[in-house]
C-alpha cells in the first residue's frame, strides 16, 4: 500500500492556532509586532512553513515582504 502525505508550502493566520496550540489573539499579535515573516498573496496574508518552523525553534525571521 503506498500511502501520500502532502506538505503544507504555507499558513493562513486562521489555520495557525489548530496547527500549533496557540491562540489566534497571539499569532495576531506576533505578526502586528512582525516577529514572523508574512507574505501578501493576492489579499491573504500567508506564513511560508519554513518561517513558521524557525519561528517555533525560537529563530525569529520578522517583517513582511
């Protein structure tokens, strides 16, 4: 049996806190005091996985680009 597993690319802020445990008010305020990268895509504002996992290692990326 083969069996796929898709990785996710990036992160809608609402998506955050089922994926991780913290509260949407956090994830809003560490975007609001850009300690994450954020991306604008079209209108979405998304979080690439990769800047999500330094952040959650305590690696802090910061700013929107």
């Amino acid at each position: 049996m083969i069996t796929t597993v898709t990785q996710k690319v990036s992160w809608r802020l609402k998506e955050l806190p089922a994926a991780t445990g913290l509260t949407m008010a956090f994830w809003r305020k560490v975007v609001r005091l850009k300690k994450i990268r954020t991306r604008k895509v079209g209108s979405a504002i998304v979080i690439l996985d990769s800047d999500l996992r330094e952040f959650l290692n305590g690696k802090e990326t910061g700013g929107e680009t």
